[in-house]
C-alpha cells in the first residue's frame, strides 16, 4: 500500500492539485474550509470547473459555516459548470473532515483545508493508495448522503463490506447518527498506553474524560506531550489553549508552543500506532463535528511522524507557567465563557 506524508498546506496542496491535474474518471472533494481566494498559486475552483467540462465526474461538499464564501455567484457557477455541488448545513453540527478522492485510486485525508491564510501553516495530509480508498468513498457516500445527494452510483458505495486486514484504517466519527468512533478510539488507545502519548492540536479545550485520561495515564508513568501553537487563528482560542496549559501543567504533561502556526492533528502511542485526522482536542471535534482520521501502525510512516516530531520541537519553546500568565481581563473573560459554556 502506497501512501506520502505532507507536513505543510502548501506541500498537500502541490500534490492534491496535481492529482486533479491528472484525473481521468472521478473527484470527489469533501471540505469543511474551501475558499476562492487561493488561484495565484493553486486555482482549485477554476481547475475543478475545466476537469469538469472535460466530462470528469465531479463531486463537491462544503460545510455550509466554514466554506460560507462559496455561497452565490462562485456555487451557481460550480453547478453551470456541471458539478455536483452540496452545502452541508446544520445550526451546530459541521462537516470538519478534509478529503479528496481522484478516479477511486487516490485518497488525500488530514487537516489542511483549501484557502489563502493557511498557505504558510504547518499540518499533516496523507496521500494513499490501494484497498483503504474504497473505505475512504464508502465514508464520503455516509456524507453524500447525510447531506442529501441523490447519485444511486455513490449512494450504493455506503452498503458495500471491506476487510479489517488493512495497514491502514479509517476511523469515522458521526456524532449526528450517535457514532462516537473518535471518542472510543482515544479512550482505549491512551487507556492502554505503556511509555509515551504525544499530541499536536491547534486548539486545546479537552472534555474531562479526556483529562481523567490523561492523568491516569501520568500515574501509571507514561510520559506525555502535547504540542499547541503559541498564538493561533482564533484569538479567543488563545485564552482556552492557555487556560487549559495552566490547569493540567501540574498533572505533570509537558506542552511545547509552536513559533509558528501548527493546524496538524495527531495522536501517537508509544511510537507503535498513530492517528492522523480531521480532530482536534476540544468539545466540537469529540462531540458534534463529523471527523475522519487515519490509524495506522505503519513503521515507515512511524519513523518520519517521530523525525517530523523532533524538528518541530526544535522550533518550539516549552511551556512555563511563570513565563505566560494570564492577565485579569483574561480571567474575566474565562469567567464569562464559563458561565455561557459550562462543560468546558
């Protein structure tokens, strides 16, 4: 099974418009961001709109929240152009997964998404080949159809039966249909943790079973490290991210805070198996978005996530407490949040 790693958007971006590039039959696109502002250098829309004229079968699902600029003028055209395109739209649920399919041979799946203000982040997108891409448009009809595509051809891909015995496997995660498969998978993975859990999220807001967790795990001796951008997107996100850091920094978890900005999403246990998806460690992810990762135990791939790892330690400074306190109006507006969002 064929598959390459990408660590930034801009090098996920080269290889997935080159793949649309070279389409002969199918793409189908699955994006919680898709922006129209990236044609400089990578002209999805206008790529994916010439493909389709030249009778390749084209497939399109945005979230309705995060890919809102596409509403319009820029979907008619989409559409005129012979696309299917579907606004997933629900008031609190969205559709966070990242997943591009070329000719049912070729899957991109991860966390970059497609806009010009992500050009220069660091992340993490697979590319893969072989018997887990049929999985891979198994879960995509799941949202084809959950977000009320018509197309038989797609729709029957959802009732098709695919062996476990994968090098690689999909780990799908639909909180609209009461799937948890993302909350499982954590628990039983950090549960039966033995020496090390390593963590990169962009944004860190942990449900309490996933601190309890983490604790546990601490008191057994397992080692743990969480890697978080010093600043991120969100302002507001910077005040959860530190508060949080504050809290469980005297559990004893190391965290390492990027220079730069890190959108990737990762789980590594023990360096033996890992996860590579959509999620990110905070209450959406775990309890209203639609995610999708990929578990693996792959040893090459192991081997450049532990290099990978290093050198972005190497441009991150450890966390201390003293160093980054919070100011008072920051605890003020903690304390306002709390009140409007409890569980947190």
């Amino acid at each position: 099974m064929n598959y390459s790693l990408y660590t930034t958007s801009l090098k996920a971006w080269d290889a997935m418009f080159e793949a649309i590039n070279h389409a002969q039959k199918s793409i189908y696109l699955e994006m919680y961001i898709f922006l129209d502002d990236t044609a400089r250098s990578h002209d999805f829309i206008g790529k994916l709109k010439e493909k389709s004229r030249q009778g390749i079968e084209i497939i399109i699902i945005a979230d309705a929240f995060g890919s809102s600029n596409l509403k319009g003028k820029i979907a008619n055209d989409l559409k005129k152009s012979g696309i299917e395109f579907i606004f997933f739209s629900n008031w609190l649920r969205h559709i966070h997964r990242k997943i591009l399919i070329v000719d049912g041979k070729i899957a991109f799946i991860g966390g970059v998404n497609i806009g010009k203000r992500f050009r220069h982040w660091k992340d993490l997108q697979l590319k893969l080949e072989g018997a887990i891409v049929k999985k891979i448009i198994q879960s995509f009809a799941y949202t084809y159809e959950m977000s009320g595509g018509k197309n038989k051809k797609i729709l029957k891909y959802s009732e098709k039966k695919f062996s476990n015995k994968l090098r690689f496997w999909l780990i799908e995660h639909y909180p609209i249909k009461n799937i948890y498969t993302l909350k499982n998978h954590y628990i039983e993975k950090i549960t039966n943790a033995k020496e090390k859990i390593q963590i990169i999220t962009p944004y860190f807001t942990p449900p309490r079973w996933l601190i309890s967790l983490l604790d546990d795990a601490i008191v057994r001796g397992v080692k743990v490290e969480i890697f978080i951008p010093k600043k991120v997107d969100w302002k507001i996100m910077n005040l959860f991210n530190y508060r949080y850091m504050h809290n469980m920094h005297a559990l004893g978890i190391n965290f390492y805070l990027s220079k730069t900005m890190n959108h990737s999403k990762l789980l590594l246990i023990d360096n033996k198996e890992g996860l590579i998806g959509s999620q990110n460690i905070d209450l959406l992810s775990f309890h209203l978005n639609t995610e999708a990762g990929i578990f693996f135990r792959e040893k090459r791939l192991l081997k450049e996530m532990e290099q990978t790892i290093k050198t972005w330690r190497r441009d991150s400074t450890k966390f201390e407490p003293t160093r980054h306190k919070m100011k008072i109006s920051d605890y003020f507006i903690m304390a306002i949040l709390k009140i409007l969002h409890p569980i947190l």
